[in-house]
C-alpha cells in the first residue's frame, strides 16, 4: 500500500470517472494505415521478430476513437512461451498527423486508456491537432491482462485498514492485508502477477512503437510515467523520440527515501492548501496555518479513534487519509477538500469517503471499475520487494513522524508493504541515463506532493540529454496545469521540435 497509487495527470482527470471500455463497437479496419518501415519493425533479438512485425487492427470504439489489441509475451526472456495482450486506444489527429503520441498517466496502475479518453482536458489542442493520442493499459493494468488480487469485500478492507497502526491488533490487521493481497496476486493462475515489472512493460512499448510503425516513440509520461519513461530510453536510446517526463520519480531511490520524500511532499501540499484558506479570511480550519493543520491532524486522529457515518458505510482512518491526500493532487480540487473537511467536522463523513472511493477507483455500488491498487502493488513490489519488518517500521515511526507531522506514520508504515511479495522480476530495473538519446525533457513543479521538485533535478541530471522545465506552483504534474509558458514550451517541443532551454524557470 504505497502512496505512489494514482499519481500522474490524469489519475484526478475528473472527480467523476468513467468505466472506458476499449472492446470494438463494429466499425472497420483503419484503411490509411501505412506499412512501416523495414527499420521501425526490426526486433532487437530473433526470437521477438513475430511480435515486432506485427500490424494493429484498428476497430471504432468509443465514439470516435480507434481499439486494437497488441499482443505480447509473457516473458521476454520466453519469448516463444505464453503471450498477453495489451490494450490500445487511439485518437487520431485532428489536423495534419505528425506522428503517434503515447502516453502513460502514472500510477503504476493508471489506465492509459482513460487518460486518452479525457486527452481533451490534458494535453492542448495544439497537440492534439497534430499527433493521434495513443494511450495503452500496461500489462497488469486496467483491460490489459489485468492483474486480479483480492475481492471487492477485501479491497474495501485493504483501503479502510488503519494505516498508523498503534495497538497490536491493528497492527497484525495492517500485515495481514498487505499479506492477503500478496497471497491473492501469487493465486491468479495466469502468471501475470510476476511478469508486470516496469521493465517489461517498457519493452512492450518497444513493441508498441513498431506497431505504430515509428521509427522512434513520441511520448509524453505523467509521474509513474516518468519512470516507465526514463525506463524506455535506458533501454532503447536510439528510439527515442520526442519525450516529455512530466512530474519526474528520481531513479534508484529506494523505498525507504522515496516515502519520506512523499510524506514531506504532501506535508507541503497541506499547509499550502491552509494556507490558500486563511489567505482568504475567515477560514473554518483557524486563523494561522499552524492552528489550521493542527485542525485537520485534531479530526483525523478523531476519526481513527471513532470512524464517522458514510451513508450506509463508515468513514475509517485508512479512507479518510485517502480522503485527505486525493485533492492535494490538483490545486483546482481544494474546493473539494474543503467542503468534504467541513462535512466531516460536522460528523458526516460521506465527502472524504466519496473522494477515497474516487483515489481506489470504488464505484457507488461497492464495485471497483478498475485494479489501480492491486496493480499499484504488483508493480511496486515487483520492481522493489523491499519491504520492512514491522519492527523494522517502529524505528522509522519518529524519523517520518518529525519530518512530516500529519502524513509521516503512515507513509512510514507503507514501508511494510511489499514485506509479503511473493514475486522477484525477471530482470533487474536498470540504472538510468539514457547515453545517445534525442534530448528529454523533465518538468518538475516546486511544491509537488506526489512527486518532489528536487526528484525532477535529479531525473534531467541523471539523463545523458536532459532538459529541465520548472513550474513554480502547487498540485501534482506541470503541462496543462494553468501556466503557459510551460504548456508554450511542452507544445512547441512536441509539435515543432524546439528544446527548452535548460533550466527553464515558469
């Protein structure tokens, strides 16, 4: 259970998400689809050459997008073993077509094929008049051979549970779930649960690309997409195109940093959230921030000890922390957490359970329209099964708890989560720095909570060619968030070519 769920762009796209289905509505084959090169389809070994050479078979969906179906193996170490498919939506270019652009929202976990689904409110129609939006579900993800762990009723149990566990009971209650998800992945007899490391589903790209018949991938990653991003071009420099690593994670953080930079990270994004409501007078949560953070640590440890009424359900401690964070994604969804914060000060708890729901993909009628946690935690804990002892947890307790006052005890308890993986990877994550590459651009924003500013710095610094574009604000990602000279230079960089200027300060 780590916070690393749901980040990227498009995770809050809409506080009203909607199942996307990427099944054929009928429709035809695309009949423009020119053959790609010799060059673009030559596989890197022999053995994957029938998955290189492979053509997409275009069918309507979704009104006026484009599904097809590409199918990968298993194991790319077996690549004549058992193969999945990953699915693929596109929507075509408005205007004059430059290329494909994929992209990926984050997570892990995040569905690619949402994200092309909202591609409206994410990326300019700049962007969009030029480039076929091509979004994917990444193997384990969403309709992509999807990773299946727990039930409903265990899902619900997964996200409630206490996540500052402070008596024994609720700590043997925290273990055992992270232990049940680890028992219900290493159950689903496909196989897919040890096959969704980052770098597999890099590679799927690869395949992805030659599909798309380019000889390079354009790509734009949100968050986890960085990572997956900057993964890619580790392993295929010279297929590089024009990418952009928007909210970036620093390569080869361990678990343990990454948390603590996360506790942090959310611990600013609250207090400037406060702060935003005592700037505009008479706030409810008090007249400073310090009083009006205390407010909110004040109901939260109120609600550990008695949840509060959801409608028929009951507000815990592990949905209200959900509750809390969901809106410090996107500085425009304050408004959000303000008026779930009032409910709940007033006993009702249904606005922080409704923004929970929104973060674990939980449908109203107890349902789950996607596997964003279970994905979230097979890829994690498959690219780093690193997970501590709860002994080992205690001591990290007052470091996490000095550094971030609200969020640290539970970020430092998320160490516990993959303690129960089942699973190594195939192939190890490599180090990162992308030698020969075309430039890459990383957008980092200065108070992101998700992912840290200072993780950008170290993401473009680590790249042999990269190229670092600041914003100066709140809220997760940095394109289409309200600034133009970043979304000027994103567009620019994409559509005409023209690399920012290093360093770029917005």
């Amino acid at each position: 259970m780590k916070l690393k769920a749901v980040t990227g762009a498009a995770a809050l796209t809409a506080l009203t998400v909607i199942a996307a289905g990427c099944g054929a509505d009928g429709g035809t084959p695309d009949a423009d689809q020119v053959s790609p090169s010799a060059e673009a389809t030559a596989a890197p070994t022999e053995g994957l050459q029938s998955f290189y050479s492979q053509k997409l078979d275009w069918k309507d969906c979704n009104g006026t997008f484009e599904c097809a179906t590409l199918e990968v193996p298993l194991d790319y170490s077996d690549p004549t073993g058992r193969t999945i498919e990953v699915s693929v939506i596109k929507d075509p270019a408005n205007e004059k077509k430059i290329g494909s652009l994929a992209i990926n929202p984050g997570g892990p976990g995040g569905s690619g094929i949402e994200y092309a689904l909202y591609n409206n409110q994410s990326f300019s129609s700049t962007v969009r008049d030029s480039y076929d939006i091509v979004g994917f579900d990444p193997r384990g993800v969403g309709q992509s051979t999807p990773v299946d762990c727990l039930d409903d009723e265990s899902l619900d149990a997964y996200v409630a549970v206490d996540p500052d566990p402070d008596t024994p009971a609720e700590e043997k209650a925290y273990v055992d779930t992270g232990v049940e998800m680890a028992n219900g992945c290493a159950a689903q007899k496909d196989g897919i649960s040890a096959h969704v490391s980052t770098v597999e589903a890099a590679r799927d790209m690869d395949v992805l690309r030659a599909a798309l018949g380019e000889d390079q991938l354009d790509y734009f990653g949100a968050s986890y997409g960085t990572q997956l991003g900057s993964t890619y071009a580790e392993l295929y420099p010279d297929r590089v195109g024009r990418f952009v690593l928007d909210g970036a994670i620093e390569p080869g953080l361990s678990v343990l940093e990454a948390n603590l930079a996360q506790a942090k990270g959310f611990e600013v994004a609250l207090r400037s959230y406060v702060e935003n409501c005592v700037d505009e007078g008479s706030c409810f949560l008090g007249d400073s921030v310090d009083e009006g953070v205390e407010r909110v640590q004040k109901l939260m440890a109120d609600i550990d000890a008695e949840p509060l009424p959801a409608g028929d359900r009951e507000l815990t401690a592990g949905n209200a922390l959900y509750g809390l964070i969901t809106p410090l994604y996107v500085e425009s969804y304050w408004p959000y957490l303000t008026d779930a914060l009032q409910a709940a000060l007033k006993g009702d708890g249904s606005q922080l359970m409704s923004l929970s729901d929104q973060y674990a993909g939980r449908d109203p009628e107890g349902g789950y329209i996607n596997n964003t946690m279970e994905a979230n935690w097979a890829v994690n804990c498959l690219d780093d099964s690193s997970g501590l002892s709860p002994e080992e947890v205690r001591k990290q307790v007052p470091a996490f708890e000095e550094a971030a006052p609200t969020f640290g005890a539970a970020l430092a308890w998320m160490l516990n989560g993959c303690a129960a993986e089942k699973f190594k990877a195939t192939e190890p994550e490599p180090e990162i720095d992308a030698e020969g590459s075309n430039p890459i651009v990383v957008v980092g924003t200065t108070r992101d909570p998700a992912t840290p500013y200072a993780w950008a710095e170290a993401l473009a610094k680590a790249l042999d060619n990269g190229v670092l574009v600041s914003r100066d604000g709140d809220g997760h990602t940095g394109y289409m968030q309200g600034n133009g000279c970043v979304d000027d230079a994103i567009d620019a960089y994409l559509v005409d070519g023209k690399v920012p200027d290093d360093g770029l300060e917005c």
